[in-house]
C-alpha cells in the first residue's frame, strides 16, 4: 500500500513538473473530461481524445517529457515521439512507429517500450546486421530492425499473438522479405512447452512462469539449434536480441553463444524466482563485456532489468 501511494504521488509531482495546464490534465485522466489538450513545457501541445490507453498514453508523454527535460532525448527522437502520438490519436486502422505501421488495437501498449529505457541499451552497430529475435511479441522490435536494414529471425510461441505479428508485417510491404517470424518457444531443448497466455488488453504477455492466462502447448527449439540451421543455409547471425518473460534463464546458460558481436537481453528475475547474475556470469564467460546495465520502469535492475553485452573474443 506504501509503494503504491508513493507512486501515485510520484506520478502527480511528475505531471505538474511537465505540463502547464495540470488541472485540465487531471480532469480528463479521472473521465472528467472527454478531450484534453496537454501543454508540455517544451515538446509542444498534444490534442487528446478519451480512449481504451488514454492513461498510458499520458504516462507515456509525461515520461517523455520527463527525459527531455533531462536532455536525454535527441532531436530525431522527438521528431518521431509526436509522430507516433499523433498517430496514435488519429485513431485509423493502424499507428506508425517511426516509419512502421502497425495495426491500431490495445495490444500497441508494448510500442511504448521504445520510448522507455529500453531505447537507452542499444545495439552499437545494428546497420545491415542479422538478428536473432526472442520473444517478438507483435513483431514490433523485428520491424524496426528491419527499418534499419537488418535481416531478423523472430520467435514468438503463442499463436495468437504470431498471428498479430504477421499482420503487422503484412501492413509493412516494404520490410516482409527482411522478417522470418516462426511460431516457436526457444528454450534448453528441441520439444514442447506448456506457456501461459494472458490474452488481450495485457500487451500480449505470456510465459512459462505465468499462473494467469489460457495454456498453449507449443513447439521448441533451442539457440544452438537455430544457430545451427541459419549456419547450413550460410546465414551467420551477427546479434541477439531477448525478451522472453524468463525463458533466458533457461537459454543463456547452455547456448554457445559465439558467433554473436552483440546480445541484448531483458531480464526477469522477479518473475522467474532466479538470480540476475547467472545471465551476466554466462556471458562474461563466454567472453562478453556487460557495456549496460538498465533498470525497467519501477524495478530495480536486479528485479527486472536490460542487459547489454558486447563480445570481445
């Protein structure tokens, strides 16, 4: 109960920091209100209108303003922040991220990440690369890679939510040869997996660590073998890229992880009941140097947090 009143007051000290009309913002968050025009101190006004993630996307533009204000944001960062929030509030058959389409439903939350601290642990080279893709949701990271010229192999388990990802890709003509999406978990060994899924308006989470949810019994496979058969058809993946809602505890450790320049791997320890450092004492084995270390939202990094290692072999 503490951690939660501290939140929300942290949330209305952040909102009257970055906006000039608090009050107005606050009527229309609370359903007072069925338009709001929010007044950022220096990213301009944003029109809004009441809809199903008015709440997230307020969070969001206050986030955002948050890091500018810090001088966290680049120019082109911001350029594509009020692109994406306009589009959002256009509400048509789909939202563009920075160049990308994507189809507008409740599940586009998790484009939010790329505006979170996750934008902060990237690739250091990405341009033309291959990019071995865990855990890709609506195929949102594997399309914005694409944007960047990479070739991505995508693994997402749960049917439904691969289902989302291929019409995601359908809505990007320009960039469907550059994304491979397969409806498979990648795990320790080739097999099946029971994984639970927690369905629409939960940004499509799901996970074997889940207790909520519909059960999915789906096909896996492991890196080593993706590796593996990417390698017979003379593709040689360059990066790896993880977000698998735990399943890295089951991956990293017996992966041979060589072959790749790069990996960028969000951690779930707080869900998976492991510790953290068997991911970073994986990696620095293998000869990898850990370049960040960033905490997720309200977690602390050891509860759940992003991984960047690049290898030095």
């Amino acid at each position: 109960m503490i951690k939660m009143i501290g939140y929300y007051l942290h949330g209305i000290s952040t909102a009257f920091k970055c906006v000039d009309n608090f009050f107005e913002l606050m009527l229309f968050r609370q359903g007072f209100k069925d338009e709001c025009t929010v007044k950022t101190k220096t990213l301009g006004k944003f029109r809004l209108k009441d809809n199903p993630v008015k709440v997230s996307m307020i969070n969001l533009i206050l986030n955002f303003q948050t890091k500018a204000l810090e001088g966290k944001c680049s120019d082109e960062e911001i350029s594509i922040f009020k692109e994406f929030i306009k589009s959002l509030n256009e509400n048509k058959e789909y939202v563009v991220l920075n160049g990308v389409k994507f189809e507008y439903n409740s599940e586009i939350l998790v484009l939010f990440e790329y505006f979170s601290e996750m934008g902060n642990a990237p690739f250091e080279n990405i341009e033309n690369k291959t990019i071995i893709d865990i855990g890709a949701n609506i195929a949102d990271t594997a399309l914005l890679f694409a944007k960047k010229g990479c070739d991505v192999f995508s693994f997402e388990p749960v049917p439904p939510v691969y289902e989302i990802a291929l019409k995601n890709i359908d809505l990007n003509p320009d960039l469907k040869d550059k994304v491979h999406m397969f409806n498979k978990a990648v795990s320790d060994d080739e097999g099946f997996i029971e994984i639970k899924f927690a369905g629409e308006g939960r940004s499509l989470s799901s996970s074997i660590y889940s207790e909520d949810g519909d059960s999915y019994k789906v096909e896996t496979v492991s890196l080593d073998k993706i590796v593996s058969d990417l390698k017979e058809q003379g593709i040689n993946p360059n990066l790896l890229h993880m977000d698998c809602e735990g399943s890295e505890f089951d991956i990293i450790p017996v992966s041979d992880l060589s072959i790749f320049e790069e990996v960028v791997i969000e951690h779930h320890q707080k869900m998976a009941g492991k510790d953290h450092r068997i991911i970073l004492d994986s990696l620095t084995s293998q000869g990898f140097e850990i370049k960040n270390k960033i905490s997720w939202g309200n977690s602390t990094f050891e509860e759940m947090g992003i991984i960047h290692a690049v290898n030095k072999r």
